[in-house]
C-alpha cells in the first residue's frame, strides 16, 4: 500500500512540472508577440506641415507676420504614421520677452510637440521670423448692431449703452481708420417692450485684438405708433 501511495505523488508532481513548462511557453509566446509589436515592426518616414503654436505673447503687443507652417519630418512605427496627421503635431514658440519689430527664433526638435513614438529628424526652415509691434490705444464710440424690427405698431424710441464709449486696442496703422466699435448682433425681432441685455462687442475687424470693456450694457426703448 505505501509503494502504491508513493506512485500516486510522483504522477501529481510530474503533472505539476508539465502545468509549470506550459506557463513558461505561453509567457514566451506572449513576450516574442509583444517584442514584434514594439521593435519588430519596420520603421517609417512621413513629412508634414505643422501649425506654428505661439504663446507668451506680451500684453502690450501684437503679432503681425508669422508664418503659417513649418514643414516636419518625423519617424516612428509605420502603422502609428499611418494614422498620423498634421493636427497632431505642432511647433510650439514662447514669445516672452519678444521686441517690437523682427524677432527670429531658431527651431529645434524640443520646439515639436505631438504624440509619443515619434522622433522628429529635420524642421524646415530652421529659424523663423515673427514680427510684433505695440498695440495702439483708442476711445471708439459704441454702436449697436440691431436686427430686425419691433412687433407691429411699435418703434424704436431709441437705443442707449452703457459706457459710450470704450478703449479698444489693435495695429497702430489700421486704428486710425476705426471712429467706432460695433456690439454682437442684438435680435429685437416681434418686441413689444423695451429690452435691456449685456453684449459683448464685436472684436473681429481687422487688426483688433481686445477692448476694456469687451461688453457693454444696452437699452433698446420700444414705444407704440401713433395713430
């Protein structure tokens, strides 16, 4: 009988030697799986136009000419290029302590931001030249922009802000053309009653780039037609 009992633990510790040798072969399998994952597949090239990213602008100023893009050429796995595109990557620039005028700034790879798994091989053109200059002050009168009309049988008795008047800031050259800042568009379409809302003012003219206040208070009156 202890011969027997004897047997009966040497084919349990056989069988758990084979359970061990399987794990180890699947560990192995997974671990070639994973190496070709990471290094085993072909490496590739892709060339791309990249968005100039600036940050650090100085508050008192304001970029004029930069250019757009900056041609990037980057490798890494070929199926990740696959799926890469121009949005992923960009060149970024802080402009802190930039003078008006011309500044150049030289490009290297720490200036390229984008996803990981990839290394950038050469910027085109190395150095770019992005131009500042002050921003010009003016005190602009503030109109409103209205659209549509009061129900019928009413009018606009009249429209006030509050303030009048605002600072706004943009390019030297193109300030001098502005004599006033319009508001966002004030729908007063059917009204029967006067109407008072805060509006933000419209800053996207050309060469704007900010006002003090950005938003104003307005009062359209609404009065009936006389018979």
């Amino acid at each position: 009988m202890s011969s027997f009992k004897g047997d009966k633990r040497n084919k349990g510790g056989r069988g758990g030697i084979f359970d061990h040798a399987a794990l180890k072969l699947l560990a192995l399998i997974f671990a070639v799986a994973l190496w070709y994952l990471v290094v085993g597949e072909k490496s590739s090239e892709v060339g791309l136009m990249a968005q100039l990213a600036l940050k650090g602008i100085p508050k008192e100023m304001i970029v004029t000419r930069t250019p757009m893009d900056v041609e990037v050429r980057v490798a890494g796995r070929g199926g990740f290029l696959d799926n890469l595109s121009p949005s992923d990557v960009k060149v970024a620039l802080d402009l802190g302590g930039a003078k008006p005028g011309v500044n150049t700034y030289r490009l290297e790879a720490a200036n390229v931001k984008g996803p990981r798994g990839i290394k950038v091989l050469t910027i085109r053109p190395s150095s770019v030249n992005i131009t500042l200059e002050r921003l010009a002050k003016k005190i602009l009168k503030v109109k409103v922009k209205i659209r549509g009309a009061p129900a019928k049988g009413y009018k606009v008795k009249g429209i006030i802000t509050e303030p009048a008047s605002v600072e706004v800031f943009g390019k030297k050259r193109i300030m001098r053309r502005y004599k006033s800042v319009s508001t966002e568009t004030l729908d007063i379409s059917g009204a029967k009653d006067d109407i008072a809302e805060s509006i933000h003012l419209d800053l996207s003219k050309k060469g704007l780039s900010g006002a003090d206040p950005d938003s104003v208070k307005v009062r359209v009156d609404i009065e009936k037609k006389r018979p």
